[in-house]
C-alpha cells in the first residue's frame, strides 16, 4: 500500500473500541459463567444479615458491627469481581494490544462492565438484607429516599473495591499470584476499617482505606449518633444482680427503672456518650465518605490503564 | 564497677563489630575465588547485592537471585527505619516486624540458592546449613578447596572468536520487506546483552520463507524487531515505507501469529473473527465488505461449520486456524508465524502450511518458525538461517533459496543445517561463527 492510501486509512478509535470489548465482556458474563458472583453476593448478604441484621438500624452498637459487616461484604464482592479480570487474560491483552487495541479503551469497558456488576450487586444485597427482616428509614441525609443514598454508598464500597481488585490484577501476572495477594489486601481493609482500636498514627492510614469510608457512610446514613446505645444496659440487666448499693441490687433497680419508663432516657444517655463526630448524619459527613470512595475509584482506575500500557514489556 | 561494665560493653562492640566484618571480608575472599572457578569476575564478590547476585546465577538461580538482592535491601532499609523511631514506639515496633519478616524471606531465598549451589557443585544438601550458620568458613572452603568444581560453567562469551560484522547493508526494495538490523540490545541487571547482531536482507513479495535457528539463537526477538513490537537498532522497509517511522498507521499491514492460541477459550469463533475485523479494518470500510471478508477469512480457513462454537470446544488444528484467521482478517503485506504447527500431526500441518503457501502467493510475505522444517521444505522459497556466534550473539548464517542453503552448508535437510551451527554444548557442531564469516563474505562479494 502506498503512503497517501495507507494515511487515507481511519481505523476504530478508542470510542468506537469501548463498545466492542463491552459486547465482549457481557458476552462472556454468560459464556465463562461469570454470571456467578451474582448470586454468590446474595447468599453472603442473606448469611450476613442473619447474623447481624436484628441490631441494624436498631442499636449503636448493632448498626457499628451491621455496617462493618456489610462493608465486609462489600468489598469482598468487588474483589470477587475483578481479582482475576485482566490477569487471566494478560496475554491475549498483549496480543490484542499489539494488533491495535487501545488499552485506555479495554479499561474503560472493564470499568463500565463492573460498574454494572457492582450496581446489581448492591441492590441484591440491599433487597436480600429486606427480605431476611432489616427495617431500613424512611428518610436519606441529602434526599428523602434512604433506599437510594443506601444502594449509593453500598454501589461505591463495592466498586471502588472491585477496581482496587481489577488494579492488582494489572500489576500482577498470574491469577495464582493474584488470588496469594487479594487476602492480605482484604485483611488490611479489615484491619483499619476503624473498627478496631488502633494506635493513634496506624489510626490515620485508615483514611486511605476504602472500608474505613464505607463504614462510616452507612452509620452515617444510619443515624448512628442518634440511636441508643444498649449493650451495657443488657449486660447490666443480665448480670447486674451481683453489684449491690444500698441493700438494693443493680439489677434491681434497673428493673424498677424500666417499670416507671426511665429506659430510653437512659439508653439515650448513654448513646450520647458513644456518639462520633464522623458518624452525624450530615450532608457533610456522606459527601466525605461518598468523594473518597470515588477518589479511590479514580485513582485506582488511572494506575490501572498506567501499568497495563507496559504490556508490550511482559518477558515470554 | 559501673564505669567497668560500661567499659567491657564498649569493648564488646567494638569487637563484635570487628569480627563481623572480618567475618564478612572472609566470606567475600571465599566467594571471590568461588566465582573465578565459573569465570565470574572475582571482585564482584566484594559489592554487596552483586555478590548475591551472581552466587544465584552460579547457583542456576537468577531469578531467585534478583529477588534475594531486592530483600537484603529491603531489609537493611526496614532497619533504617526502625532505628529513627523513639524505643517502645509503636512505629518502632512496625518496623522491626517488617525487619524480621525480611529476614526470614531472605533466609528462605538463601535456601533455595544455596541448593542450586549444592546440585551445581554435586555437594550433599547438608551443606545448606553450613552455608547459613558459616558462611565465611564454608565460602572459603568451596572456594579454595580444589574438589570444589561446578558441573558447568557459565557460557563462555568469547567475543574474540566471534565472526566479524559484515555491515553489508542492503538496498531497499519496493515491493518488499527489508531488513538492515545493525543490532537489538538489552540492558538486563546491570548487564547490556546483544542479542541479535549484524542482519541484512530483503524479501520479496510473494516469497514464503522458513526461519530457521536452534534454541537462543534470537528467531522470536528477530521477529520482533522486524515487527516494530520490539524495536532494534535498524532500519525495516515495508513496500518502500519505513515501518519503525510509520508504525501507527502500519501496524495494521502486519500479521503475527503467537505460538500459543492466544484467544478467549469461552467466546464463538464467529464472535472472536468478527471482534479482530472491527479493530483491524478500516472503520469506512463497507458493512456488506466487512461481512464477505469474515465469511471468506472462515471459509477459506474451514472454519464455517464451527462458526457458532466456543473457542475452547475446537480441536487443536481448528484453534491454530482460527488464531491465523483473525490475523488474517485485515489481509496484512507481513505475515508471522511462529510454529504453527505445534502439536498438530503431520497432515494437518502440511495442509495448513499448504494454506500458508496460496497466502504468499497472493503477493504476501510470510515467515514462518517452524520445529519440524523437512516435512515442508518444499513449501518454501527461502530459508533464513540464525545462529549463536562465539558471542552468544544472534547473527544470519545464511538467508536465500531452499537449495542454495543445502549447498552452502554442505547438507542434506534442514535439520543437519540447524545442527551444524548450533553450539558443541547443545549436541550441534559449533560451526556457526564459520558459516557466518562465509555469509559475510558472499554478501560483500555481492556488495562489490
């Protein structure tokens, strides 16, 4: 072919490309049974809202461990998702790449096609978490629908793991190499989601943690500072009866209390103790959670399609 | 007595401090003379990180040796670290777990190194704990003692005998490919290796041509540098374009066909030809022409009647039909092979290289590697024979005519030719430096 009939050429660019591996991914969501995480995610949502789902909502303490755990599920869903997406398929990428794929477009359907998934994925969870007995709120932070600012936070924890998850997979060769890597990330998550008490310099690097934002964005959106705290009145309820004061026993005189309908004021006494200034429900403390995950997202996103261009290094 | 057991501390380090790096001169004078028994220059044991470094090459174990390197400074940087913070704090005590997390991966690649050392030396596994509780002593053994002797030695690189450069570059022509490789480098830990030097050729079009070389000899480098993938220090014309210059807009004039069926096993082989064609064709080009060159790629490479099946139910012969097909999609001036025909029986790898054969002659280059040349020579026009110099360097034995190759190396088949250059060490007769200096000589007979 001659220069001017050659340059005259217009092959399909990084838009058109998009489309052509989201047809792809979608095709093999079927083919590969990739269809699987789906309801993979509804029986970890069901397993885990039967363990926690009774203090949702209800209790500081229930809603600290019910967000935790569902943050947990979260993130394990995204890392399910993505963990071996590229990795397993790194030299085909090389190939395709070589013959003329864009890898700026390979990711951006990577990140369409997961966006999807994740999407279901969180309405799943919030739909099988209503089926197994969790009483969500009416009312939202920003908007009157809580269901809605509930499936946002709950879509962002998930995606923004399953890019964390489809980065790794970037950086790494193999699936073997990625599937050693994925439990020491998710244990790091676990470890500074800030549910653990942590030495005060460790406690910041949980700011750069996605469960640490997801966290607090569902205790946040569960009204967290304005619930009762009622674990150590159960405990005291239930083992009060060996402190004595005054002849009278602990336990008793909690007793007596909840009789003459001092409870709540109690409860609510001691909730306020327990309160958290990044657990107010607030337009402020959401937009924080939901702009950090995003972040993430963003940032994982960019380092992603940055490793993958090297492809064309990778040895035989 | 405060003041005497401050003094007797003082002392204790200072001597301490002396005995480890007397400890660690000796080790060094051990490994100095352990690497001049595998022609390792010696002085090497003397910088930390290249000594371990190359007692893993020694030891058969680069990789691991790279790693091993990447740890000890790891290491001694974890110590840095811990020892800035305050004692008791917390980020003290991160650190210190970090240092003693390094410490025993490093002992654990030490292991592994060090069992390549022993099966390199044919020394019992025992030895392994000598290395690590004594490794001055033990160094210095393996290396004075003269019963201590590798099973190999790293391969000679006699840059003296090697052939010399013909640098007979040759004319561009303009229907063709041509080649002017001046050399393709690599600078791998440290090391600058040249892996293909001094090639020259052209190939007109039309022309089916074998690419022949033993293990090493640089065929897949060569193939990607003449694609543009992995660009060397030449000049390659493609039809009187230059394709390193113009690689954007030529890559789509290129075909190149991996060894393994690099395509997705779960996605239809209609869907899988249909994908390559949308980002290999002009986006102008016509729906209807797109659909009739799918339709012909599938028919002319009997893939229509497994058009609807996943990639991964098909037999060998049809995955290795479809992975040409979708190269083939945008009918490229340049088409690669590299051994198609692995693990295909003979007849369905002569029929494919038949297929090859009505592509070349549809005024197409195609150059193919293949393992097994003499079941289809006579499908070729040309042969390119590379060949490992003294050097360890990739250098052209011969390129030209099928027949004229038999002659010039005074053989037979293809496979005598490919064991006459390659090394005494890998079974061959090590002429390959002879045949190279003879190439050379014609080129520059041709040249004047």
């Amino acid at each position: 072919m001659d220069d001017a009939k050659v340059k005259k050429l217009k092959y399909r660019g990084r838009f058109g490309q998009v489309f052509i591996y989201l047809g792809k991914f979608f095709r093999l969501f079927i083919l590969q049974s990739d269809w699987k995480v789906i309801p993979m995610s509804a029986i970890i949502a069901a397993m885990v809202s039967m363990a926690i789902g009774s203090g949702l909502f209800v209790s500081m303490e229930g809603t600290f461990q019910a967000s935790f755990a569902i943050t947990c599920v979260c993130i394990w869903n995204g890392f399910f998702n993505s963990i071996q997406s590229i990795c397993r398929e790194r030299p085909i990428i090389k190939r395709e790449h070589r013959a003329g794929m864009h890898i700026t477009s390979y990711i951006t359907a990577q990140l369409i096609y997961q966006m999807m998934l994740c999407a279901a994925q969180a309405f799943i969870t919030i739909f099988v978490c209503g089926q197994m007995g969790v009483k969500y709120p009416s009312a939202g932070v920003i908007t009157s629908s809580f269901l809605t600012e509930y499936f946002i936070t709950l879509f962002l924890i998930t995606y923004a793991a399953d890019i964390l998850a489809l980065m790794v997979s970037a950086i790494v060769h193999t699936p073997m190499t990625a599937m050693t890597v994925m439990p020491f990330l998710l244990i790091v998550q676990l470890v500074f989601a800030g549910f653990f008490e942590l030495p005060h310099m460790l406690g910041d690097v949980s700011d750069l943690m996605i469960s640490r934002w997801g966290v607090q964005g569902l205790c946040v959106l569960a009204d967290y500072n304005d619930l009762p705290a009622t674990v150590v009145w159960n405990k005291l309820v239930h083992s009060g009866s060996a402190i004595q004061y005054g002849g009278i026993s602990l336990q008793d005189a909690l007793v007596e209390a909840e009789k003459q309908g001092m409870r709540d004021s109690i409860l609510e006494k001691l909730g306020e103790a327990n309160r958290r200034d990044d657990f107010a429900a607030t337009i402020q403390n959401l937009a924080d959670c939901w702009a950090h995950l995003i972040l993430f997202i963003v940032v994982f996103a960019v380092v992603t399609v940055v490793f993958l261009e090297f492809i064309d290094h990778d040895r035989r | 007595m405060g003041d005497l057991a401050n003094i007797s501390m003082k002392g204790l380090v200072v001597f301490s401090g002396f005995f480890t790096a007397g400890a660690s001169f000796i080790e060094a004078l051990g490994l100095f003379f352990l690497f001049r028994k595998d022609k390792v220059r010696g002085w090497y044991a003397f910088i930390p990180g290249v000594c371990e470094y190359h007692t893993a090459i020694i030891a058969e174990r680069e990789e691991d040796g790279r790693t091993f390197c990447l740890l000890v400074v790891c290491r001694y940087l974890a110590l840095t670290l811990s020892n800035l913070f305050a004692e008791g704090s917390v980020m003290r005590k991160f650190w210190t777990l970090v240092y003693a997390a390094l410490v025993f991966a490093v002992i654990l690649f030490g292991i592994c190194i060090f069992l390549g050392l022993c099966r390199v030396f044919e020394r019992k596994r025992g030895w392994v704990f000598m290395w690590l509780l004594f490794p001055s002593v033990t160094a210095l053994i393996w290396g004075l003692s003269p019963k201590f002797r590798p099973n190999h030695r790293i391969p000679d690189m006699d840059y003296e005998k090697a052939a010399a450069i013909s640098g007979a570059a040759v004319e561009a022509i303009q229907h063709g490919l041509t080649i002017n490789l001046t050399d393709r480098t690599v600078t791998d830990a440290m090391k600058k290796k040249v892996l293909l030097k001094d090639i020259h050729m052209s190939i007109p079009t039309g022309h089916m041509v074998l690419l022949l070389g033993g293990s090493g000899a640089g065929k897949t480098t060569f193939l990607n540098a003449v694609t543009g993938y992995e660009k060397a220090n030449a000049e390659i014309i493609l039809n009187g374009r230059d394709l390193y210059n113009n690689y954007e807009s030529m890559k789509y004039d290129l075909g190149f066909v991996p060894q393994q069926d690099l395509m997705r096993l779960s996605d239809t082989v209609y869907r899988t030809v249909t994908n390559a064609a949308a980002i290999r064709l002009p986006k102008n080009m016509k729906r209807a022409d797109r659909k009739k060159r799918i339709d012909d790629v599938l028919e002319k490479f009997g893939l229509n009647s497994v058009k609807n099946s996943q990639v991964g139910k098909l037999s060998g012969g049809q995955r290795k039909r479809l992975s040409i097909a979708t190269e083939l999609i945008s009918d490229p001036t340049l088409f690669i092979l590299d051994e198609p025909d692995s693990g295909l029986d003979g007849i369905v790898a002569r029929n494919l290289f038949k297929s090859l054969r009505s592509i070349a002659d549809e005024g197409k280059i195609v150059i193919v590697i293949t393992h097994t040349p003499d079941r289809v020579s006579d499908l070729f026009d040309d042969v390119i024979v590379l060949a490992k110099d003294a050097a360890r360097t990739g250098r052209l034995g011969f390129y030209g005519p099928i027949k004229d190759a038999y002659s010039f190396f005074g053989k037979e088949s293809m496979e005598d030719i490919l064991l006459s250059v390659n090394q005494k060490d890998e079974g061959g007769e090590g002429r390959a430096d002879e045949f190279v200096e003879k190439y050379s000589g014609l080129l520059n007979k041709k040249a004047v």
